[in-house]
C-alpha cells in the first residue's frame, strides 16, 4: 500500500477504517501530508485515532460518506471493503468524495490465493471466506463459538484481483496499478518473488485507481 502512495504535502487524505490511526499516520507520512481524516465505526478506536491529530468521523461505511463532493486528494481503505455488504454504494461513495485526478488505494483478501485454492482441492472452506457470523466453520482446525464481544468481523465480499479490477472499473475508476502481498505458507523472500509472478494468487490484493474526470458509469 505505502509503495503506491504519491509524494503531495497539500494533499487531503481520507483513510477509510482508520482504527486506531496507526497504519493511517504512516500513509500520510508518505504522502508527506498533515491534512489527515480518518473514518470508522468504532468509538474507542476513533478516540485514539484523534490523539494523534486525525480528524476523525465516527459512522458505518455500508452508508453514504459524511463528507461533500470532490473533498480529498487520496482515498485509502486497507482491509475494510471485505467486511461491508453493500460495496457498490462504498465505491460509489468514494468516487464522489474524491477530487478529480485524485486516487483510491484499496487492499483485501485475495479469494484466489494459493492457500484458498488449496483448501478448496481439500474439501475445505477457506479461512478468510466466512458463511456465519457466529462461529467459523468448515477450516481445518476447530474453532469454538464466538462470543459477541469477542467476535471477530465477518467477511461479506471476498474479490479476486480480476473482479476487484473491473468493479472498479464500472465505477468509472481507472486501475493503474496491481500488486500482490504475501504467499503463505513462504518465507518473506520467497514471496516477495511469488507475489511478483503470481499476483493474482497472493494472499493479498492492492490496486491503485484514479478518478480522471467527473463523468462516470451510472449505475442502475
């Protein structure tokens, strides 16, 4: 994510799913920027996210963004699109949000990875592909019933890189960009060079899109 980041000190970025503001402090340091928002659901997360000067929004992404039209240079969302049930409106929301030429950098779990792959040869369901949100089911070792306070988020839409390419696409983003983040079960090195082979069967997808004009796909 951070290799696709573009150097703009007067830039405006918008992390979606900020949690604690960690991850999004090292975006902006990239960008070189200190005009930093950071979106999400979770008040406790938000609260320390403000500590470290993000300008922080509390709301759920399966909605419209509480944010105008045409507001920020880069748009980011790392691991949070595989949790929402309503993507379309998501990427929807973001191109609007997003400033001509500005760019979204978007990364999540790859259905087609190695390792998925070969759970399914093996009659299993794969780790990241959740069917309940109570208790996993169906992966290779047990795993007891969740319990609400513990829960972790279930996955509701698992993208291969080809699907997440031209939803993008449809949305009157253009990809400029694709890479792949690691291989398990290989050993750092080893993935680094599989992920440069075989992208399209790392364990994770990013892929950088830019908003090039205001006309875009209408949807209906």
């Amino acid at each position: 994510t951070l290799s696709l980041l573009e150097k703009n000190p007067k830039a405006t970025l918008l992390d979606c799913g900020c949690d604690t503001g960690e991850f999004t402090l090292s975006k902006a340091e990239k960008i070189g920027t200190r005009n930093i928002y950071g979106i999400d659901s979770l008040e406790e997360s938000l609260d320390k996210a403000q500590t470290k000067g993000i300008t922080v929004y509390e709301a759920d992404l399966n909605e419209k963004l509480p944010f105008g039209s045409e507001s920020f240079d880069v748009v980011t969302a790392n691991a949070i699109i595989e949790h929402l049930s309503n993507t379309d409106l998501f990427l929807q929301e973001i191109w609007r949000v997003l400033k001509v030429g500005g760019y979204l950098i978007i990364s999540t779990p790859n259905l087609a990875s190695s390792a998925n792959i070969l759970f399914l040869l093996l009659g299993l369901q794969p780790i990241n592909v959740n069917v309940s949100d109570e208790v996993v089911v169906g992966i290779w070792y047990p795993w007891p019933r969740i319990h609400p306070k513990n829960r972790m988020p279930s996955h509701r839409r698992i993208f291969t890189l080809k699907a997440l390419k031209e939803l993008l696409e449809y949305y009157g983003f253009k990809v400029e960009r694709s890479l792949g983040s690691g291989f398990s079960p290989l050993p750092l090195p080893v993935a680094r060079l599989m992920c440069f082979i075989a992208k399209r069967h790392a364990d994770h997808i990013v892929i950088k899109a830019r908003k090039e004009s205001r006309a875009k796909n209408e949807a209906t």
